[in-house]
C-alpha cells in the first residue's frame, strides 16, 4: 500500500486533558509525532514566562500542537459526514485534502523555539520562516517523512502555514479568526491556567462550521456559539495573555539576553559559564540544526549559570528571571506619558541602570476585525450562512462582537524595579527619591 | 507585630486549575514561596518522565507543593471551626499548631531534584535528608524565613516530615494513608493526565476528617468518601504510575546515567560536552549548593549534548531518552522467569549490550494496609469514628476496601529495545533470532 | 438557649450538583425547609416551560432556593472574615444580620406558583405579594417559625425581599444587578439546559464582593469576574430564556387558560372534568391556601382530563400542551409589523380562531443598567472600589459592559400553527392561502 | 424514499448536559419522540422519591431515554466504524440492525408509570410487560410509527426488550451488565445528584466495546476502564440507590396507596376527593389508555386531595409523603431480627397502626455476576478480549472486580416514625415507651 493512504491497523489514541482522546489513524502522522524536531516541542512552554504568573500554565507546545491536529481531523471528519463534494468547484469537501491538514496542523508551531518572542526580538529569528525551513529542508526528520507522501507534499503543507495554498478551507481550518490553532489554545491555556473564561462550546462550534467555495464559514443558527467564542478570546488575552506580571517577566527576559548579548565575547572562553549553544545566536551564524537544540531547560541552565557571573547586572537580571523577582509597573496613557523620563531619572538616582531596568510595553489586542476596504492588510471575517444560502458578517448581527469590532484592547504599561516601591533594606540615603517616584503611582496607574 | 503572626494585610490568591484558588494569609509563607529553593520546584516535573506517556502530565512540584500546603489550610480552617481545643489533652485541635504544619506541608518536597527516583539510584542521594537539610540548614533561604518564626521553629517544621514532631495530627496533615500530600497528588496528576479515575470528593473528605488524640479519623458517615479515594489512588496506581512506557523511559534514563557515571573521567574536559553541574556527583563530592543547582533542563541539556558524544552507548542512550524511543517491555511471573536469561541472550545475539539495553522492574503498591501486630514497621491504618466515639478500623466496614487489603498491586516486566520486535531496518542477518525471541511473547506476557 | 441562635449540634449538609454542598447551620433554616410551604417548591419547574426546549431543564424551585440561600451563606462568611464591623456606621458587615439575610435569600421565591407568569397574567395573582404573605400571615408555617425568632423577624424578613429593609447590604445581597439569586439561577440553568455560557467565575466574585455604607461593592481587581458574569447573563437570555419554542409553549398555555376561564362556568359540575383546585382562581375567590395546593403537577392533571373535553379549543390546547406540540414563529420589526393583520387573515382562512392560534411576543432584556439621572425608578448599578477607595461605576471602566449598558436586547416574534408551514395532512383546499402566508417567511423572519 | 431509510435532511440535536448533544438522524426517531406516550415521560421522574434525598434527582424517565438511545447511537457508530461485517456470520456488527437498536433503546422504558415500583407492588402491573403492549398495540401512537417500517419492526423492537431478538449484539446493548441503560443512568444520576461517585470513561468503554459472535465485549486493553464501570455502578448503589431516606419514603407512598386501595369505594364518589384516574386500578379493570394517564403529577394531585381527608391514616400518609416527613430506620441482621416484634410491640403502645407505621426493607445489589454453572438464571458476564482473539472473563484478571463478584452489598433495616425518637410534642404519658424502644438503637443499628 502507498504510504499515503496507511492507516494503522488500529487507530492510536493519546489520553488528553483538554480534548478527551486524541486519535491518529495515519502512520504518517505517528511517524511525525515520533520526530526528533516535534519531541523538542516538550521542552518548550506554550506560554512561556506566563507560568510565573499562572502556575499551572506549564504545558507545552507538544501538547498544544497534538490539540490542534486533533480539531482539525474532528472538522475533517465532520465536513465529510455532513458536506462531502460531488463534483470540483462545488464548495464542498474533498476530503483527499485531509492529509495535508492534519500534517500542517500538527506542524504549524514546529519552528518555535524557546521564549519565541523575546529570542526573537533579540537575535533576528523568525519562528515562521523557520517552521518553513524545518519541514522543507530535507535535512529534517520531518522533511523525510513528509517526502515519503511523495515529491511535493511537504511543500504543500508548508504552504498552508503560509496560507498560499490552493485551497483555503485548508488554509483556514489552520488559519482564520476561528481556527483549529486559536480553539485549541484558548481551551487548552484555559484549562491549565484555572482561568476559565476560556471556555467555549466546542462540539457546537464544530458542529455549525461548513466549508463553502471561500473557505469555511458557519450557519446562522449557531451564531451565539461562535460569539461566545469571541468574547471568551478578548477575555483571555484581557486577563491572561496581557496580564503585567508575565509581561514583566519576558522584559527582564529580554533584558538578559541583551545583556548576554553585549557580554558574548567574553563568554565564549570555554568554560562552565559558556553558554556554547547559544554562541551560534550571539555571532549570528546559526543554521538550523543549532536552533533546534534549543529550548527552554537549556536557556535556563545558562540562566543558572550566569547568576554566578562577574558581570552585576547579568548575574542580577539572570537572578530575578530565575528565581521570579519580576519588575513592578504602572499603567499609563497620553496625558501621562510625559512623566515617564522623570520616573526613569528617579530610578537612575536610585542606582539602577535604566536600559536594563526600565522598559516601557503595551499589550493591545483586536478582539475581532470585520472587513475594512480601506486597509491594504485584513484578516479574514467570520462569515455566517442563512437558511437560504446567502452569507452575513459576524459583527452585521451580533450586537456583543459589533461592540468590541475593530477596537484595540488592552493598556501601556511603565516597568521599574520593585525596589522602588519598598525602601526597608537600609537604604534610607535615597529616601526623597522614593518619596517622589511613588507620589506618582495611585490605583495602579502613573498620575500628575 | 511579631513574625509569626504577621497576616497579609489582604490574603493572597493563586489561581489553580485544581484547587481553583489557594489562599495564602501569612507572610512566612508568602517569603518561602519566594525563596530560590522554592522557585527551583518549577522545573522538576512532578511525574517525571510519565509526561511522555501521559503528554498532559507537565506540572510541577511546584504546583503540587502549593496544592499540598492548601489542602493543609483547608483541614486546619475545618478542624478550627469544628473541633477547637478547650484545654490541654483533649484530642482536639489546637491552632497554634497550624503555621508549623503550613510549613510543612509546602516544603516536604522541597528536596526533591530532578528525576529524584533514578538519580538516587545512581548518585546515592537522598531526597528526604536533603528536604531536612534545606530546611535545617543556615545556607538557605528556606531555613533565613523559618528562623525569623523563632530559634527551633525550622527543626520542627523538619521533625514533622521526619514523623518525630510531638503532635500527630500535624504528623498525619502530611503523611498517612490519608493525608494532604496523596490527595494532592491524585486530584492533580488526574487533571493534567486526563486520568479521571483519580478523582474522589475533596470537598467531602475534609468534611469527614476530624482530629483525636491519636491524630486524624473519619467520621463513620463519610466511610464512602474514604473509601472512594482508596479506590481511586489504587486505579491511578494500576493506570498511570505503572505504566509500563513511562518505566520504559525511567530504565532508559537509568541506563544513560550510570553509562555517563562511568565515564565520568572522560567527561571533566572542560568542553561543551562537560556537564559541569553534574561533576561534583559524578565524584561523589557534592553539597547541598550543587545539589540546587540541578533540575529537569540541566540534566536534559546534558543529554542533548550527549546526542553528539562518541561514546555510542551513551549517544544512543541520550537520543532514546530526549526524542522518546522507548524500550518495549513484556510480563512475566515467576513461572516464566527462567526464560528471561535466554531472552538476554537473544537480544546479545541481535548486536546489543545487554548491561545497557535490558532490565528487570517490578512495580508494586499495597492499596490499604490494616495494623498487623506481627510487621514492625506499618503505616497508620484508617479509623472511621462511630456517633458514640467509638472506632472502628477502615477494612473492617468497608468489603471493597477490605477485598485490597494488605494485597500488593502490580506486575514484573522485563525491558527490552523495540528493535527486537521489528525487523524492517535491513537486519535480515540475524532474523533467526528475532523469531526465536518472539517466539516467547505472547498477548504482552513472556511464554514457553 | 434562644431560638434564634439555635445552631444545630452538627451542621447539615445538603448535596447539590451545582454548589457541591448546602450547609445548614442554624435550627430555623431547617425548619423552614421543613415546612409545606417551603416543600411545596419541589413540585414547581423552576424554568417552566422551558424544559420542552432544553430537556435537562427539569429542575425546581426548592433547589434554586437552596442555592440562594447558600450563596447568601457564603458572602456572609466572606464579609465576615474579611470586613466585620468595629463600630456602627462604619459600612462593614454587622454579622447579626446574617439571619434575617439567609431567611430572606432561602424564601424569596416561596411565593412562586404553577407557571408563575402565565397563571399571574390570567388570574392576575403576584408572586411577589404572596411571598410577602407567605412570610406574614400567621397562617403558614413559614411564619409561625420566623415567629419563634421574635415578633418582628417576619416582617423584617419580607421587608428585605420587599428592598425596604434598612441595611442595603442585606437588600443587594438577595437582590441587585449581582445578586445570590441571580447568579445561582445563571448557574443552575446553565447546569441544567447544558447551555455552558451561562458560567462564570462564583468563588472570585463572591471574593471580591464587599461591603459598604450603600450597600455591597466590588473590588477593582475583580472587574474581569464581574464583567464575565454580565456577558454570562446576557448570553443565557439571548440563548436559553428567550429561546422561540419555550415562548410558543408559554403562549400556548396562556391561551389554554383562557379558555378554560372562559368556560369555566361549564367547568363547574362536580365531574371528572371538574378543575377543583382552580374553581376558586375562576371565580375570583381565593385565598392563600388555595393557592398554595396549586402546582405543576395538578395544573397538568387539569390538562390531561381536558384533553377529553368536549370544547374543541380547550381540548386542542391542550393536547398541544401536554404533548408537546410548539406553534412555530417569526421575527418581525417596525418595517414588516404591518403585515401581521394579512398573516392572521391566512391562517383565519385556514380555519384556526385567531384569538387562540396567534400571538405576538417580544423578550428583551437590559444586560446592565447603569443610573440614569432622567428615569425615576432605576436598579441598583454595579460599583468598583478602586485601591485608594474610591468608586467606579462598572460600565465606565469595562469596555465589553459598556457596549451592553442600557441597550435592550432581544426580539418581537409573530406565533401561529405549524400547520400553516406544513400541507401534508390532506387540507389541499386550501392550498393558495399556504402558499400566500410561506411567501411572506423567509430566514426565519418576516418579510414583505 | 422508503420510511425506514429516511433521513432527515439536517440532523437534529438535543443540548443534553450529560451528554453533550444528543444527534437524531432518523426521521422514525423524531417521530417517536414526539408520540404522546414518549412526550408523557417527560412528567416521570427518573428516581422516583430519590429526590426526597438528594434534591437535585429531578430528572426525568424523558431525558434517561434519550441518552440511551444517544450511547446506543455512538455504539453502532463506532462498532460500523472499527468493526463492520464483512459477510455472514463473522461475529461483526451489520449496520441495518441500527435502526432495531435505536428505537428499542429510545422505548426501553416507554411502560414506566408513576412511581412504578411502588405502583406495581400496589396495583399488580408491570411496567416491562406495558412497554411490549406501547409498543405493540395498534392503539398507541408509538406502535404507529413504528409500523410504518414494516409490518414485524414493532415486534423486533419488543423482542429485543424482551431478549428474544435474534441478534445477542443488539440485545446486549440495551441490556446486559454494561449497557447503554446502565451507563446512562449511572452517569445521570451522578450528574443530577451530585454524588460524582457515578462517573466513569464512557469515551473510553465505547472505545474499547466491540462486537463478537456472542454479542458484546471488551478490549483487554480497555479493562480498568470496564473495572472503573463496575465499581462506580457500586458506589452509587450503595451511596444514592439504597439510601434510606429515599427507601423511607418509598415506605410511606407504599403504604399510602395500599390504603387508599383499601379505601377507594369510599372514595368513588364523584366530589373533590375522588381519584378518577386511579378508580380502573381501584377496581382492578384497567386498559393501556388509563395507565398512560398517570404520572407523578396525577399521583401527587390526589395525596394533595387526601390530606383533607376524613379518614386519618390516608390523611396523614399523604402529609408525610407530599410534606416530606420521613420514617427513620435502623439496620439490623440475623442476630438482632428477633427485636423487631417487640420494637412494633413499643411502637403499637405508643398509638401508632403498625401495619401503616412500620416496615421491613431490604436492599442488596449484586455488584457483578460471573457465570455460575449451578444457577438456572444468570445475566451475561463481562468478556474481555485478548489480542489474540482469546477471551477472558473479567473476574478472573481484575482483582477488585473479583473480590466483589457474586457477594450482595446491602443492608436491612427496620422503618418506624421519627416520633418515636424524639419527645418533644407532649406526649408524656407514654415516655417510658420511648426510652425502652429507643435503648435499642445504637450507632444506627438495632442492638440488644
């Protein structure tokens, strides 16, 4: 038989907390599973530094990426039992896709790496172009298995997280305002976090989505499902994924690395302080195989290191990221911003070195985007389906997801070392420049 | 205001997806979470290598020591509002005894380290004289927090994870067939599992719990609830931690360590293969510095460094174990255990040493163990209080608990590499063997 | 010892699917629960005819009320706990209002009937003033134990549910935007329909709930919890409480119950059709006890014998009740209102009596009513407490309230027979008339 | 289209808290939902006077019937799924015997009447004798859909209630020790309880359920799952099942009708009082039509009536059953029964008709049943299969299931009223009575 089409005798199962049973049928996907590139995805948080916060947000993108493949064979299934194409073009689906988007499912995730978001910012990685190059060099254990499918498949998987393929259900089911990806995070970071405004109905969800020649929409009569989706999303990223302490903590983070960064030459001395993964990073000559043995146990055990280091600020930064000692912060808008370089001076008169102690940060998010002819970028709008075949936008009926439409949520926030806020450790000399600091800081917010 | 008694001016909450909230009220709790032992649980997974079984299982020993210490707050707020002391010998609960028991019950883990089961095995530690020690010793800042309580406080707070403290209900809070220790464990290794059968009425337990003079009972009404969670912490036994892949892995782990042990001569080079957090016990020098300095992604990071060793042993064994490629594993009983040095031998034969890719592991529990007066050593049994005071022994009202008593729980595997299954990967030569030994397995059991 | 501080040597516990256990602490909530009036709740559908549409909706009055009573228990704990007064006009919680909170929050329903809001719009009975009657005539159990507390506590009791009682705390606690009855219906109607979005957060509201000189507020650092329960409400109207086919079987039983009060007349003949139990209702001459041997069940056994009654109206409604036969419905606004007159002329033709066979209903809900300074009766709005004290009003600071503030949700519908969507049943006759009146129905709504 | 292959052209869904959705693709399916006799389920509580005990046991026969047909539903998918025939005979499972299964699983309860236990040990009926005439007799509305099918579909679907149908798979998934009936109602009840001791892996039972040629059985793989069925069904007979308050008021409705029986020539009187619908069971002359009149409503309708009664004993049975004022109870065994004569002796002296006021009840379930050569009856066993095909009882691998197969858990108690332990309402006269009686009750069981 081709490899294509082999189905396991019987169909494996894997035991998970969020969605019950996760089901694999195709050795194709047990193989990818079973590479050494999807394996490493257990050793790299979902959420990375948001577990100093949420405690029990300690899961990993292997468990989120098993998540998402199992949505979207659940929507594969169901669009097959329930609208299977007759002839091409119809709109309907051909379920020879399945393939390629339970593999670009299981794979979207597969190039990031460890604290993705501050790594990135500091070495000029791209968790995307790297997801590409993983499941098409052929110097992957993902590449070869792909290519036992045949010669362009991992191609085509490749293109549908990079929504260029042929075929936008596909693209979609992976990729949308309400996809596999962002179902599975939000239940799944809802479960883990004990924050339970995550939760939406999913078996509904799954239910009232159908593909149609533009992709995949939903029937009317499950509107209120897929509002509620919506709102739990904003609710999420307003309570969890925005949440300051996290925020606090990828800046010292970032920090860190920077400082790390600046200080590589002279950890590149062979000794137990080298952080000999990294120095590929620190001298930007990195190629694959190098990002690949990162994540996080390993940042960590150089951030283990380094708080003996020589260098204060290094050893410092490297001791409040390790041992969570995280920045404290205000929020702050346009009227006050001005203020801001007066606090920083506060701060500088207090001793600490306002590059590495400082930040300023904002955390907005678009709940919800309706189509706007005016921007040249858009994402795709949640269509719903009448009875009689015509299509409406999401936000043109409910009056919940109109509200929120287009706004950006969330707030700008000023970090500063917490010892600006508490002056017991004897050191009293500075008294004035505490006094002064805090009278502008009430109710969580900086004021005149 | 004293310490000891200094309350939170407002209690804090950590939001928990199993407890949903666990409330801290002093600030010597506050100041021990935020010490750098404490801080250190986060990265030693709670369940070890199980996570690759059970790929939810990722939580922490930080998460369950904060759910030990919650479910300790809970009983002492239900024996305060129920059974106060009225004087001196009463068998009823005195509160003063509660900071001494929180503190307990967060810190009996805290000398766990990574993988603490196989690297005892290798390294000669001992997680319980270390827990003693980081809370006894002047270096820490476990020990700086309980010593501002008062001159004898952390030795207390030690001699009740030593089972020496004078007063047993604190004892038992911590440690006993009952105690807030396993119901922590079972509820939140069944939630990050999936593993419902872990379950059992939290809320009612405590309900029923109630403190004597020879420590904690149960009141008769509540002997389903008890009941219910000896079955329950039986069925997490059977289905979770004698999972024969995760014992797979732990041999694996195991193995890869003892190989690295001996060739530890070989390691100290200083180059990036050296595991230079590991030396001090590869040379059987090491103090309670170096022992917190160890955790889950240190000693993967060595492994992942170890993939590229010459050695090919320990290169093999490190890829086994960091992309998870378990050994497979069959039953046996004492009728079939002569067949297993013929099995080695076949498995010799295949190309494979036997010292590194073969083991023996037995995995047995004892689901209830009733007072026998003829064992020197037992555990509390379970006393279940009648509505005239009287006692009355678990097993001898309960027929299901009474049909597990004193029965020990498990099977005996013999552990072996798939290879041995397998026969694809052009090995034709030896395939005289592999059928010979297949020949002696059969539904998941060693036969004649 | 007196009677009112009567504890009870052991507290009760009652299982409750919702709120895990009910705890019963005092000798006259007990008795209350004991008595016929309070028993005669079991027998009484808390949603009424909702449970045609939701079938898991089965539950009653009596276990709301529990529910009530528990959530009222455990934000009297809270205050407690957290902010007990130290003298009088400080706005912190005077614990000897705990009972007359509890009795309050257990009765406020007991004045409910058999489809309360159906049988109040035919025989113009108010459950509001019979709960007040229930409470103070020394005629029902109910009063003669409030009685035994002293000769106020009844009245005291109906002048909380009545919000004249004197302490506001006590008043919002059983009713106000963010209320124990409130947020126990959500709930258990959400537990019950299986309708998930009416869940929301219980243990952080009732945590960040507080007292104050006007009566209880909320923690700003609980905006998020409190804000997740007005989506939740909203959401649970717009889903559950507003669904078409409850309205239509609500609409059915109005009609059905007038008329039988039209024909009530011939009702009156002491036989097997004979309504004993509403005779008094018909003629306009009841009390309290008869109104109190009313409830779903005999209300049903009523229907049941008049299935078989000789009016064909009467019959036929209630055939359409009991068996469930829904009339079907559309939307319709200001612009396509004008057509309701042609429709009813269609199904007249049609053969059905238009007074019996047609309705027009609307449900529409305010999420949340912030004060508006120009209208004269308004609720109570939801206020923040901000960390220096100070207030906020809820819609002012969350964006998602503040899109819902003061709009009315919801529809108008137009209910008719399903007969008229349906020409199965050998009627071609009038065939034209069908085809006119489907013409005008499109996407379930009205059209030109 | 042929009746019987129709399908609806949307599959239709009941939100169903226990399980989710409930999916009707059959049109016969819809069309026997909404006969009168089914509909009339709807006013049946599933537990009877359980919900005396445990308030939120609400339910109805309604929703338990259709979550059996939903499991029964998901079993036939999967067993096409994993297991379809291939020719006859194979042992696998041939789809076109669906539609038997699902209707016979639907109607599997359709002859339940009003409080039946009670109601047939009073009136001599047997409800799985009505539920072959429902569905059988030309009269019902049941009966006439189903003959659309076919003219011998109606008796197939009796058959299989009754264990006669051909096919011991679809028989067995209606009724055998792990059916599609048991598993529903154990995890509804759990759900309504609250009593979670019900719960259990139904994912993963129907996961491992596979068709042979002697009916239904399990996986090897799937045992501790099939293990965790049996002792939940355990618990929730020991726990909620045979609780003795619910068996109490069993004891006063039994007693209430069986004097109304003796009664009811007075009561055929055509006034207030009489009990029309209940007069065909009075005179023992009672067709199908009279009993699918009654349910709880009717019932409860009457005792209301009777409480006004001039005939004491019925007057005050009908208050302690509608007003919920329980009988107590004692346990008692072989060694104590000889007490109860005189216990009934105290009990007649202290003025009450024993014949009314007392009752013996026992309650004993066998928890599993393997096969036992020596008994005539016997239900099916449970069969593991190995992977080799093999089969083995479940008894002989799971220790627990063993250590409980073939005993009867239960108790037997003796019920009297509660006056006789407390002495409150002046009744002095008699006190030395009580003091004997109540010498003989200690720690809730009869003693010497």
């Amino acid at each position: 038989m081709e490899y294509q089409e082999k189905l396991l005798t019987r169909e494996k199962v894997f035991r998970d907390p969020v969605l019950n049973y996760i089901y694999v049928q195709h050795q194709v996907i047990l193989d990818l599973i079973n590479t050494k590139e999807f394996q490493r995805l257990r050793r790299i948080k979902q959420l990375g530094p948001a577990s100093f916060t949420f405690h029990g947000a300690e899961h990993s993108r292997f468990t989120h990426s098993l998540g998402v493949y199992e949505i979207t064979r659940r929507i594969c299934d169901g669009f097959l039992r329930n609208y299977p194409t007759q002839e091409a073009g119809d709109g309907l689906w051909d379920d020879s896709q399945r393939l390629v988007a339970l593999c670009a499912a299981l794979l979207h995730d597969i190039g990031h790496g460890a604290y993705s978001h501050t790594f990135e910012h500091i070495f000029g990685t791209n968790h995307e172009e790297i997801t590409q190059e993983i499941i098409t060099s052929p110097k992957t254990e993902v590449n070869q298995v792909l290519s036992k499918i045949g010669p362009n498949f991992a191609k085509d998987v490749a293109s549908v997280i990079d929504h260029t393929y042929s075929n936008p259900q596909v693209v979609q089911m992976i990729s949308s305002q309400c996809d596999a990806d962002r179902m599975d995070y939000l239940l799944r970071d809802a479960y883990n976090t004990g924050a339970n405004y995550g939760n939406f109905d999913l078996t509904r969800i799954l239910r009232v989505m159908r593909p149609y020649e533009g992709g995949i929409c939903f029937e009317i009569n499950g509107m209120h499902a897929v509002e509620d989706y919506i709102i739990s999303r904003l609710q999420m990223y307003m309570q969890v994924y925005f949440h300051p302490v996290s925020r606090s903590m990828e800046v010292i983070l970032d920090h860190l690395l920077r400082r790390a960064k600046e200080l590589s030459a002279n950890l590149d001395k062979n000794d137990s302080t080298t952080p000999y993964l990294l120095m590929p990073f620190f001298k930007g000559e990195f190629d694959i195989d190098d990002y690949l043995k990162l994540d996080d146990g390993v940042l960590n055990t150089y951030f283990i290191h380094w708080i003996d280091s020589d260098d204060k600020v290094l050893s410092d930064l490297a001791d409040r990221f390790i041992n969570r000692k995280p920045f404290k912060s205000v929020e702050f808008n346009d009227e006050t911003k001005y203020l801001i370089p007066n606090m920083r001076d506060y701060i500088k008169q207090a001793g600490f070195d306002v590059t590495y102690y400082t930040e300023i940060n904002n955390s907005f998010d678009l709940p919800y985007d309706a189509y706007d002819p005016n921007k040249k970028h858009h994402t795709t709008q949640i269509e719903l389906r009448r009875n009689d075949g015509s299509m409406i936008e999401l936000s043109k009926i409910s009056q919940l997801v109109s509200a929120v439409t287009g706004k950006h949520l969330g707030d700008e926030r000023f970090f500063f070392p917490k010892e600006m806020l508490s002056v017991d450790n004897n050191i009293d000399l500075f008294e004035p420049v505490y006094q002064e600091f805090q009278k502008h800081i009430k109710n969580d917010e900086l004021i005149n």
